[in-house]
C-alpha cells in the first residue's frame, strides 16, 4: 500500500506546545474536538429523546390528566427562568468571542456571569421542586393531585384524572431532573474553565475547549426551550 | 507493495516496541496509546467471560436432569440473568470494538492514535466502574431479572439489586459510547494521506457502521434503566400499569437499543471475517463496496426492527406486520456479507490457518444463526417459539456462533501483531476444531428442544426432554474445553511463541507494514497510501519478481 512515505521531520518541525502528539497541525487539532463534541452532542439528543417519545405518548393517552396537571405549574418561574437561560446562553456566546479576540479579563468576566445565572436557574428550579413538594405533586406515596385544591378554589380533577396525573409529575421531574443535572455537570466544568482561564490556559489559537463547552452550554439551553412549552405552555387551555 | 519481501530466515523483536517503551504500573493506569488501552480491555473482558462461562456451566449442569436438584429456581434465575447480563454488556458489546478494533484501526488508517486517547483511557475506567456496580449487585445476592429488566417485574415484584445492576449497565454503556464517538472521529479526520474511504479495509468500514449504532442507541438505554432505577428508588409511575403507565413502553425504549446493539455485537464480527477470508484466500474480497455497503444498511436497518422481540406483547397486528417484513429485508445486507465471502473463496489460494478455521465456521455457523432468525421473523412461527429454547440456540448461533468465533478468528489473526509472537498452530487448530464440534452439540439439540416446546428460563423439565438436553450439556463441556485452550497456549505464547516478524501471513494493510509489537506512535515515518485494500493479486506477483 505505501510506496513512498512523509520524512517525519517534515511533519514534526515546530510542533506547538499546545499540539498533542496524534495530530499534525493545530487546524486538525481544533477541527477533530470540534467533530467529536458534535457527535457526543447527538448522543445527548438520544438521550432526551427517550424521554420525548414517552411525553408524547402519554400526552396521547391522557390528555386531561395533562392539561390539569400542566396547568397546575406556575408560569411566571418557568418564563423567568427561560429569560435567564437565554441570558446565560448570551454570556456564554460572549465568553467565546472574548476568548477568539484574546480578551482574557472579559472571558473570566462572561464565563462568571454564566455560572451565575445557571446558579440562578437552578435556584429557581429548586423553588419550584419545594412548591411541588408542599402541592403534594412529587411522585411517590405522598402524591395526591387534588391535595388543597378545593380549598383554594382550584380545579378539582376527578378521581381517574388525578391519578394519571401522577404520570405527568413523573415525567415532569424526570425531564426537568435530567436537565437540572446537566446544567450542574456544565456548572462544575464551568468552574474548571474559570480556574483555567484566570491561569491563561485559553490563547486565541487554542481556545477549543472554551468553544466546545459553549456548544454543550447552547445544547442544554435549547433542551430547556423544547422543556419549557413542552410542560408549561402546551396544554395550558380550559379544561373542556 | 515493493516493501514486501519473504520473510527471511533469522527474524528478531524490534527494538522499539509499545511494550518497551515504559514500564510500572503508572505507564499502564494512566496510558494513552490505544494499543495498552486494548490490552487492559482485552484482560478485563476475558476475565468477565470467565465468569459469565462458568455461570453458564452451572445452568448447564442444572439442565442435566430434569429435577431441580442443584439449585432452587430462584438460584437459577440469578444464574441466567448474570450470565446475560454479564456476557452481553461486559463480554460481547466491548469485545471486538474495544480491544481488536481500539488495537488495530488508528494503524489500518495509518493514525498514530485515536482521535481522544484520554477519553479512550476514560473509557475503560468508565467500563471497569460500571462492572464494579453490577459485579457488586451479583456479590451481594444477584439479580433475577433476566439481563432485559422487564418491567413491572424489575420494578415492582423483585426484592434484588436491581438499581446497582441497571445502573452499572448504564455505565458501562457510557464506555461504549465514548469508544463509538472516538472511532467515529477518528475514521473521518485522521486518514493517512491517500486512504480515501474507498481504500479502507473493510474492518475500518463495518467498526464505523458499529460505532454509529453505539452513539444513537446506547444513550437510550441509559435513559430507560436510569428510569427504571428512579421507578424503584422513588416510586414515579412510568412503566407502572397501576400508576397509568405502560410496561410496554419499556419493552419499546429497551429492545430501540437492544435490537441494535445486536448488531453492536455481530457488525465487528464481520469486520474481522472480511479481513481474515482475503487474507487466506490470497485475493482480493469479492464486492468491496457492496461488503462496505451492506454493514451501513444493517446499521441503518437495526433500528428499524427492535418490536420484533414483542409480537406476543400485544402490538398491533399492523405494526407487528410491518416489523416482520423490516426484519426479512435485514436479512438481505447480511446475506450479501456470506454471499461475497464464499466468493472470495471461490478459485482462491486458501490457507487452512487458525483464523481461516475460525472464519469458515463463523460462515457455517452464522448462516444458521441468521436463517433461523428468519423463522422467528415469520409472525405466526414466531408465536409457536418465542421464549422457547429456540430463540436461545438462535441468538447463541449468532452470538457465540458468530460474534466469539469472529473474535477469536480476529484475536489469532493480530495475535502476532499485538504480541510479536505467533500462537502455536497445531493446538491452536485443535482448539478450533473442539470449540466447532462443542458448540454445535451444545446448541443444535436446543433448536429442536425450543420447536417440541420447552421453555426458556426453567430450571426443571418434563423427562421426555432429558436425552436433548444431556446432549447440550455434553456439548457445554466439550465448548468449554474448545475456549479454555487458547487461554493456556496463548499465554504460553508470550513467552515461546515464534517471533513474527512485521507481517507473518503476507497480508496487505498499513497495520502490517509496521514492526509487531508496534512502536508506541505505530509509524515511524507516516505512511503514504497509493492502492486498493486488499490487493493481493499485485502482491503475489511482486513477491514473484523479488524472490
């Protein structure tokens, strides 16, 4: 198969320090880990997807269990919370270009104010996890949909729908839960990157790592934009 | 190839090999070259065969009479679903992929590593802490679930260590996944220059189909069992009819990946055959492309046919109509495969070695395997067999039949490769020979014994079953007499084997162009490549001219 081969030294002279040895050039370099979180990206999408196609099917099954048990979330955390998300996704994608232009002070700065407002958003998140709680909405032997209902003049669902219900919550908290322990992996990265960055780790000829976690950051972003209808809104209309 | 000469007579190991290059402990724990990395997957998994062999011994011996009198069933049940679990997740689905083909593919395309070798290193401490999970479940008390987890059996009736043994599988799936991700990468971005996609051996081609499989199914796995742990550990309602939810559901997300990851376990199989047949054959394979083709088409296919495992579940006639005609056309890729090597072989100048045994029994033996997969795709005939010993001598046929024979075709094949050392070749015929005659006595009777009716996952039998099943059990040990042996010889061979030389069966493949044991970047000098793979016509005619 080989006839004539590269002289070594051709491929080997002025490696950067930043090269790692599998790779000839730091375009192949930069090139390659961007591929692969790519495709680490559409393992992420399979992931979610399971419990998508669960979603729809028992929104299929049981549509007014669905449309009570949805309209029992409050909206206005679940909107604050996308405008956060959204903002983070911004200061991530500022992060990025601060570390493109070499700007090292406004990438710690912008890298900052995303763990900030993913802290923000988990808070949130753990506020709402409290209300289902004292609803007696988490799955499980406490779960009762109608607990107080009456009392402060809510819906009242009848004895079938409120346990299905309970299938909702399920999914609910699975796919919110899921989420949730995303953006607390990509927080705990996001420290890492910081610590990195004050250190000057990012130069803009290798700041890959930087971009490659902005795309896992988008990702888990957009997964919240599919979450928040899906949950809140969708099936937010009177009960007929 | 003008490098290629007959070997001459005094061969001696290259100074500077992988092996040499570091030594203790750390040089292994925390290496990146991916040909340690195979090694550390290749001891880890065949310890995990051991022990999912022995299980199976055991279910065996159990099986020789037709009373329970060696273990109760709920021993049995533990038996069975370790050995599943076991051989599947930690022995089959890593088996090729992470150690002949983490070994051989950066060489085949000419790369001096994979593309992430800390995530290949991650990867098999990801695998080794998933095992930790479920060898813990199986130390403290097992589980009896059957390696599928069906719910609400797993979830609601089983007081075992299921979560730890579902959450471990979900581990080690992550391992496979970063082995998918880094093949993938790998296969596209770090080609040598002139090895187009059309000039890769078809190992490279059938390893990159498997890795697709694994990047797409193996995250929903780890979403179902991660909601099968959470419907135990906090009671959601998913999977349970009392909650509303459908049990059904799980069959669907499990077998979406589990159908797949069928393919997951034979794909790399036939990798290792498409090498072995032209190599032996001394001619180019027969179809090149339709070969390359047909192992995307059945990555394609497989996730089209995963509800064929539930037409006694209570899927619509329609949709069991429509899985059943999907599974006959995945039948065509793979046909194509047996076709194509038979042809290579046809007016070939074959060399009964080892791998070349193995390879013609993986072609006997996988043919019946798919075929009667065919019977079970027929929905009626489906009805009569499922959960019979049918489906098991089936997926044995392809599994053992097919995937372990492939393996050890493969692993003899790059054994001096990997080693410097040939294997010995008289025991090691032998071997194969006793691993083909044990696996046919232990698994034709069950064919049979599945059609007359006797059920899968019973440990106690009516008597007019016994002569079937004293049949299989006898098979059992000589099988296992065919799969102990390569364990002593090629240990053996480490140390007294014939060294190799850098290309012992005249093969063509950039893998062979380099010293064996390879030096730690593979090449010293990154090769260029100008021709066809398998080109052993040219080759033959070159040896001619310089010899």
């Amino acid at each position: 198969m080989s006839d004539s081969t590269v002289a070594a030294d051709q491929l080997q002279h002025h490696r950067e320090p930043e090269l790692v040895e599998q790779f000839d050039t730091l375009e192949q370099q930069k090139d390659v880990s961007q591929f692969g979180m790519w495709v680490f990206l559409v393992t992420e999408i399979m992931f979610f997807g399971g419990l998508f196609a669960a979603y729809l099917i028992y929104r299929n099954l049981y549509n007014p269990a669905f449309v009570i048990a949805s309209s029992s979330i409050a909206i206005s955390w679940g909107a604050i919370n996308t405008g956060v998300l959204i903002c983070s996704s911004l200061t991530m994608a500022m992060a990025v270009h601060s570390a493109a232009v070499g700007a090292r002070k406004l990438l710690i700065f912008f890298l900052v104010a995303t763990l900030i407002l993913g802290f923000v958003f988990l808070s949130i998140k753990g506020k709402e996890y409290y209300d289902k709680w004292v609803e007696h909405h988490v799955p499980g032997a406490n779960f009762d949909f109608n607990y107080e209902r009456a009392e402060k003049g809510e819906v009242v669902a009848p004895p079938d729908v409120a346990s299905q219900t309970s299938i909702f919550f399920s999914l609910y908290f699975a796919m919110t839960g899921m989420h949730a322990l995303h953006m607390i992996i990509g927080a705990g990265i996001l420290i890492a990157l910081i610590w990195k960055s004050y250190r000057g780790a990012y130069p803009p000829h290798h700041y890959t790592m930087i971009e490659n976690f902005g795309l896992y950051w988008h990702f888990v972003d957009i997964i919240w934009i599919f979450l928040f209808p899906l949950l809140y809104l969708v099936s937010r209309s009177p009960v007929h | 190839m003008s490098t290629a000469t007959v070997a001459p007579a005094a061969l001696e190991m290259p100074a500077d090999t992988y092996l040499n290059s570091s030594f203790g402990i750390k040089s292994w724990f925390l290496t990146k070259d991916h040909k340690r990395i195979a090694l550390m997957y290749l001891v880890s998994i065949s310890l995990f065969f051991l022990f999912g062999g022995t299980m199976a011994v055991l279910m065996r011996l159990e099986l020789l009479t037709p009373a329970g009198d060696l273990f109760q069933s709920d021993t049995y049940n533990k038996l069975f679903t370790m050995h599943g679990i076991v051989m599947v997740f930690f022995f089959l689905v890593p088996s090729i992929p992470a150690t002949l083909g983490n070994f051989v593919l950066p060489m085949m395309i000419g790369a001096r590593d994979l593309a992430f070798p800390k995530i290949n290193l991650a990867s098999w401490y990801i695998f080794m802490i998933g095992a930790c999970f479920t060898f813990s479940a199986i130390i403290s008390g097992g589980v009896d679930t059957g390696w599928t987890f069906y719910t609400p059996l797993s979830t609601q009736y089983l007081n075992t260590h299921v979560i730890a043994a579902a959450l471990g599988i979900m581990i080690a799936g992550f391992a496979s996944i970063f082995t998918g991700l880094n093949f993938i990468v790998t296969t596209h971005r770090m080609r040598a220059p002139g090895m187009t996609w059309f000039r890769l051996p078809l190992f490279v081609w059938s390893q990159y189909a498997v890795s697709i499989v694994m990047v797409l199914a193996t995250p929903v796995l780890a979403i179902t069992l991660i909601l099968v742990a959470l419907e135990r550990g906090f009671h959601i309602g998913i999977f349970n009819p009392q909650l509303g939810g459908d049990p059904v559901l799980f069959q669907h997300m499990f077998w979406f990946y589990s159908h797949p990851a069928v393919y997951i376990m034979i794909l790399p199989g036939f990798g290792v055959i498409s090498e072995v047949i032209p190599c032996f054959s001394r001619k180019r394979i027969f179809g090149y492309s339709a070969v390359a083709f047909s192992s995307m088409a059945i990555g394609v296919f497989g996730f089209l046919v995963w509800a064929h495992h539930m037409f006694v579940a209570g899927i619509s006639t329609y949709s069991a109509l429509v899985f059943s005609l999907l599974t006959f056309i995945i039948a065509i890729p793979s046909a194509i495969k047996v076709f194509n090597w038979t042809a290579t072989m046809y007016k070939g100048s074959i060399h009964f070695d080892t791998p070349m045994l193995y390879a013609i029994a993986f072609i006997g033996l996988f043919t019946i395997g798919g075929l009667t997969g065919l019977f079970l795709a027929a929905l009626g005939v489906d009805v009569h067999v499922t959960a019979t010993y049918f489906v098991v001598a089936h997926f044995h046929y392809v599994m053992v039949g097919g995937m372990l024979v492939a393996y050890l075709s493969g692993l003899h094949f790059w054994w001096p490769k990997i080693t410097g050392r040939m294997y010995p070749e008289p025991p090691a015929k032998l071997s194969a020979l006793i691993t083909f005659i044990g696996f046919n006595l232990t698994f034709f009777p069950q064919f049979v014994l599945g059609y007359m009716g006797m059920p899968r996952r019973y440990h106690v039998y009516p008597p007019e079953f016994q002569v079937l099943n004293v049949l299989s059990t006898a098979g059992a040990s000589v099988l296992a007499v065919g799969l102990l042996m390569p364990m002593f010889y090629m240990l053996w061979s480490l140390k007294y084997g014939e060294i190799a030389g850098n290309n012992p069966y005249r093969a063509t493949g950039l893998e062979w162009q380099t010293t064996s044991p390879p030096p730690t970047h593979n090449f010293h000098e990154t090769p260029i490549v100008t021709r066809d793979a398998y080109d052993y016509e040219s080759l033959t005619e070159e040896v001619e001219v310089v010899g």
